[in-house]
C-alpha cells in the first residue's frame, strides 16, 4: 500500500487539499494523500477527457454506480432507467438528478473509498452483485412500478456494457474529476453560519460536543460544527513569551494558555473574553454568566486594557511543563 510520501503519515484526511485550497501545506494536521492531488489533473492520460460535470444526466443511482443512464427522455418514477427498471429493486425510486453530475457523485465514491483503498473507485462490478449491504443479487423492479408498455434496453445488453469509465480512471480518479459541487449539508450548513441566528447556535452549542479550539475539521465532515472562537490573543508575558494556544475545560470552567516557553497558565473567566464575539460557544458562555446583551458595551475590549480584569479575570494558577505539550 503506498501513503503519501512527501508527509508524515497523518490519519484524517485534509479535504481541503483535494480542491487545491489548502492553505496550511506543511503544518497540516490532515494528510494530504498524493493521489488526492488536484496536480494528477496536468497528468490526465487522455487529452483533458473529465468525468462528466453536466447536473440532469442521469439518476444518481447509475451516477454512484457509474453506469450511462437514459433517464432523461423519461417521464415519473414508473417511468424509470433501464439500469433501475432492471436491477433497481422493489424500492428504486428513479428521478432525473438535476442538483448533482456523475463528477460530484464519482468524487464522493472516491472520498468515501478511503486511505486504505488509497481513493480509487471500485472495480467495474457484474451488475448482478450487489453492495456490501445487499442480502440478494439486484433485482427488477417489480411489474406493477413500472409503467404499461415500458421501453428501454433489455437487461442483456446491460450486463454486456463495457465500463463507462475510460481505463485506468478508477486508478486514480482524482486525475478525471473537478471539484464537486457543494453538497446539500454544505449548503445548509453555510446558511446557518450565515444567518447567524442565535437562538439556532445557542441550542446547537449546547448539543454539540465541546469544540477543540484549534480543529481544522472541514465544515462538511462535522457540519455542524461551530468556527472557532473569536477572541483576542492574550497579551504576551515577559517571562513566558507569546501566548502561542489556549483551551477551555468544560469541567472546570478554566482556560488554559500555553506559552511559548511551554508554560500552561490556567484560570478562571469571569467576564467575556470581547465585547464583540460571535462564537456559539462564547454566546453559551456569556449565557451561563448570565450577561445582559445591554451590558456587553461595557465589557472590556481586550485583557490587557480592562481594570476590571486585573482584579478578576483570571485567578492564575501556573504549571511548568518544561516544553510544549507533544500533540499527538
Ligand atoms: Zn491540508
Ligand atoms: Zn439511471
Ligand atoms: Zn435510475
């Protein structure tokens, strides 16, 4: 099995990478997987062919099994493809896919597959196996779905197709795909970031489980995720250096900043880190602190120029760590 080698071997998968939009490069904390590269494109063995991106070509369920569909001179679901009239089953609902191309739907089969299978597309598969999931082979779908007088290839010639796919694509499809369209729960999720609503990320944050401050998660794997916070960076001290990560335990309700001598000073918040953050989590905090929106222009800007921070902010407490703490 061949890993990425101009990395380390890193386990998550950096799905900014693949649509070249990775800006963290070597400090990366996901892989970036050489045959993700979006440079295989310059390497496509077959002057340019891509894999269709045209949205309407088909259902989806011959775009994820990459089959050619006719589908689209069709009418309703009784009306279905030859590949789902055939092998669709009883619970086969065919439609015409106009929000999704064979390139999107190929692109998720690919990310799907995985390091392991090092993000190639399956084999060709006899269209008589089923998925991992099937109990039995495909079947027809059953007479009654399907319209009086129904007309399209015979099962067959279905079995006798050739692979839609040009040799040598399913080795390394990303040299044959674009980035993909943004899914549904992409969408979803960039409104809800947008509108911002509070009431929304007030009871999504007290759902969602504690957030690392410094993931780089990308927004589709935990689409709800919330960003991170938006405080300032605590003042640099002579002693330690600068402030180089901070944490928040949700048990003790303390930060923790890590300098960049590797010393850990953690304490207690008792005030909003700004006036003007708009985290989820930091409207939970401010929640549980029971602050008054009116109140939040009185609330100091930063740590350093707030008196009433000297007093209260944080009831500092010092660990010395003698380095910074190994991630792992
Ligand atoms: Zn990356
Ligand atoms: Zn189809
Ligand atoms: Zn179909």
């Amino acid at each position: 099995m061949s890993s990425s080698t101009t990395h380390n071997v890193k386990i998550n998968p950096c799905h900014d990478w693949p649509l070249g939009k990775c800006k963290h490069e070597q400090r990366c904390t996901g892989e970036h997987h050489e045959n993700l590269d979006p440079a295989l494109v310059e390497t496509n063995a077959y002057s340019g062919y891509m894999v269709p991106n045209e949205v309407g070509e088909g259902c989806v369920r011959c775009m994820q099994r990459m089959f050619p569909c006719d589908k689209k001179a069709r009418g309703t679901e009784n009306d279905p493809c030859s590949e789902c009239r055939w092998f669709g089953g009883a619970n086969c609902r065919c439609t015409l896919a106009t929000d999704t191309s064979y390139n999107d739907q190929i692109w998720a089969v690919m990310m799907a597959r995985g390091r392991d299978k090092n993000y190639t597309l399956p084999a060709d598969k006899s269209r008589e196996e089923g998925g991992k999931k099937a109990k039995s082979a495909p079947q027809p779908m059953p007479a009654n779905s399907v319209k009086a007088g129904w007309q399209g290839e015979t099962r067959e010639a279905l079995l006798n197709k050739a692979d839609m796919l040009p040799s040598g694509v399913r080795d390394c499809p990303r040299a044959y795909l674009g980035p993909p369209r943004m899914s549904a729960a992409a969408k979803k999720s960039l409104a809800w970031k947008e509108t911002g609503l509070k009431r929304e990320l007030e009871s999504a944050a007290e759902s969602m489980p504690p957030p690392t401050f410094y993931s780089r998660a990308p927004l589709y794997v935990l689409p709800t995720f919330p960003p991170p916070p938006e405080f300032e960076r605590p003042p640099a001290s002579s002693a330690h250096g600068k402030v180089m990560t901070t944490s928040y335990s949700w048990e003790t309700d303390e930060y923790t900043h890590t300098y960049e001598n590797g010393t850990g000073v953690t304490g207690r918040a008792t005030v909003a880190p700004t006036p003007n953050v708009r985290s989820s989590y930091d409207m939970l905090a401010r929640k549980k602190q029971r602050i008054e929106p009116g109140r939040q222009k009185s609330a100091p800007s930063s740590i350093e120029d707030d008196t009433a921070a000297n007093e209260a902010l944080f009831i500092l407490r010092e660990r010395s760590t003698g380095g910074m703490p190994k991630k792992p």
